[in-house]
C-alpha cells in the first residue's frame, strides 16, 4: 500500500500546487479551544429558536434553487453595516474566504499578482495559490506596525494587482491607522489596481468607529470584507461578505457559481442578522477578557501586542513550542503561527480565559 503522499504526487496535479500545504489549524479536541479566533460564547437560546424556525420554513423550498441575489439577506447586511449602503453595494459568499477566493478570481489570476504585508492571515497566499495568482509578501516593521511609508515603498516597487490590508491584522491583532489606508487606496487605485481591506474581527475594535467603510464613498476600487465568524458566533454557518461600490459585485457575478448560498445558509444569516442584539452581547464581554489577557500577559513580563480583535498576540517566550505543548497537555489549545517566540490566544468566556492564564502562569513561572 502507498502512503498518501505518493499518490497525491502521482496524480496530474497542476506543477504550480506540487508540495503545497493545505489550510492546517489543528483540529484537537480538548476542553478548552482558543485557536481560531471562533466566538466561543455559547449561542443565546433565542436566537437558536429563530434560526431553527426560519431553517425549517426554508427546508419546504429546498426542492427549489435558492434566491441567487440573496436579497432579504444583502437588505439585512446593508442595514447592519450603516453607513448609507444598500444592498446593491453589499456582497456575500461562504465564508470571507470564499469572498476573498472570488476578489481573486476576477482581479487576480495569471499573470497578476496580490500582496499582503506579512504575518498577515495564511490564507492569503493559499488563496492566491488556488486561484493561480503571484503571492508578493511584504513587510513589515520588526514590531509588526505597517506604516504609510513601509507600504507605499513596497507597492511602489511592485505594483500588485491587488492590495490586501487586514485591518484588524491576523495574527497580530492591531488595526490600521485610517490614513494608511487612504494613502495605499491612493497609490493602487493611480494604477487602477484594487484595494482590500479584510476586517474579520472589526466589531472587536478599539475604536469602533475607526474602520474602512466610512472611506467607500467615491472610492470604487475599494472592498471591505467582513465576517459573521467572528462576533455574530456563526462561523459554522459559513457566511463572509463585503461592503463596495455596486460595479464591484458585477464583478464577482462573473465568477461565483450559480446559487452560491444555499436556501439553509441565507436563512440561517438572516435571523441572525434579525437578531445581532441578542448575538453582539457578548462582543463587550470578549473585549473585556481580551484586554484582562493582555494585561495579565504584561504582569508575567510576556508582550502582548495591542488588540483589536477577539485575540492576542504575544511575544517574549524563550520556547512557544514547549508553552504551547504544556498548554495543550493541561487542555488549553491555543495557535502556533509559526513565529519565533509568539504565540496567539484567543479570548473565551471568562472560565476559559480564566483556564488559559492560569496555566499560562504556572508554565512561566516554572519555566521560563
Ligand atoms: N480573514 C481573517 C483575517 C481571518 O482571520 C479569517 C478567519 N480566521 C477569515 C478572513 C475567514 O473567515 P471566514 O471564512 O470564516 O469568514
């Protein structure tokens, strides 16, 4: 029998995806899971109720295709996100990453490339992999920040195609400074390339006011790609979107596949959207043991990073691949983004986080 690595490499692969690795977040089932950024609060019973009624109204037309605009569901986004959009400027697909495939698909591709500032999300340049566009990493400050400065060099010497700004950053955890984003939207939009700006975790912001869709008016090479995996708690429903001028969706209509969003999933989204009162309750809270964690992390002479999402980032561990295994063994997973001396938390309810600095206080002070 052959192991399965050679039967992927005797298969007539494309040369380009030869000895890639896939997406890998480990999926390890222990008590407490503070991995991938999930909302980890547990799902208010009403608004389990409502979706259970709506998903069961939509199961009588599963014999038909879904809506293939999602209307109701684009009037619900566009209601939420404010700011003078409609549903005409609003977007959505499985997941952001899905979003994100189809930004690729229709601005990438071969011969053009996209550029993100690293450590940034790893899917990125899977994504740009997939979708047979040039991955161009750029970088960053050795403390992680991007300035205006870092990143108009950059853009100027390469000229991408497509720009993506993750603002808050993943793994990192900071936002952008607004003028950031302005000036690289100018530099990029000059030569007529795309700029987006990924706020997955923007409810969890600082500052929430701070935040890229108050810079889409008159600016239509601009997207903003936004999550309900993050603080709606649903990201096992798989439904990502973006905020952009209405010819930016005339775009991706060119690539999505016919009947994206199945009848389930746009039922699903918008009796959550009906109920993101009862759902972004608990956004305060995650704040809360987000900044509890990074203050914590400080008093152990750790580095946490400034957070504006639901995690933290933190630096000074003599050997992360020990905390993390120590952490692991005491039922705390948390991520190992493969940086030196980091690793990232992501914030729980209060008894997890409670779990996580506890033991992350017995590793330091026994071995660190
Ligand atoms: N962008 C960022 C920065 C993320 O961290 C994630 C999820 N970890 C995503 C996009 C994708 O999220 P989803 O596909 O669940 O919307």
């Amino acid at each position: 029998m052959t192991n399965s690595m050679d039967s992927l490499s005797a298969l007539p692969l494309r040369d380009d995806l030869r000895g890639r690795s896939p997406y890998g977040a480990p999926m390890i089932d222990v008590p407490v899971t503070l991995n991938v950024n999930e909302n980890t609060h547990p799902m208010p019973g009403e608004v389990v109720d409502a979706i259970s009624r709506d998903v069961a109204a939509a199961a009588l037309t599963l014999n038909r295709y879904p809506d293939r605009e999602f209307s109701s569901l684009r009037q619900e986004l566009a209601s939420y996100l404010g700011h003078g959009l409609t549903a005409e400027n609003l977007w959505a697909a499985n997941g952001s990453n899905e979003i994100l495939q189809q930004i690729m698909q229709v601005f990438g591709g071969p011969g053009r490339s996209v550029m993100s500032f690293v450590p940034t999300y790893s899917m990125y340049p899977l994504l740009a992999d997939g979708t047979n566009t040039t991955f161009i990493a750029g970088y960053r400050a050795e403390d992680y920040s991007l300035s205006t400065e870092l990143a108009l060099a950059q853009i100027q010497e390469h000229r991408p195609n497509i720009v993506i700004l993750c603002s808050p950053n993943n793994p990192t955890g900071t936002g952008l400074e607004l003028g950031v984003i302005e000036a690289v939207y100018e530099a990029v939009a000059a030569y007529n390339g795309i700029v987006v700006v990924d706020e997955a975790y923007a409810e969890f912001a600082q500052d929430r006011s701070r935040n890229a869709l108050t810079l889409l008016s008159g600016r239509p090479n601009l997207i903003v790609t936004r999550t309900m995996s993050k603080a709606f708690a649903l990201a096992g429903a798989r439904l990502g979107y973006f905020a952009a001028a209405p010819a930016v969706c005339d775009a991706v209509r060119l690539v999505r596949l016919p009947y994206h969003l199945s009848a389930v999933t746009q039922a699903t989204a918008v009796a959550a959207l009906r109920h993101r009162q009862q759902l972004l309750a608990n956004v305060d809270d995650i704040r809360a043991q987000r900044d509890r964690i990074v203050d914590h992390l400080a008093g152990l002479g750790l580095k946490p990073a400034v957070s504006d999402s639901n995690f933290v980032f933190f630096g000074g561990l003599k050997d992360e691949k020990a905390a993390w295994q120590y952490l692991l063994d005491a039922g705390v997973l948390v991520r190992d983004n493969g940086i030196p001396g980091y690793l990232r938390v992501t914030a729980g309810t209060e008894a997890e986080t409670s779990a996580f600095l506890e033991h992350m206080t017995a590793y330091i002070e026994t071995f660190e």
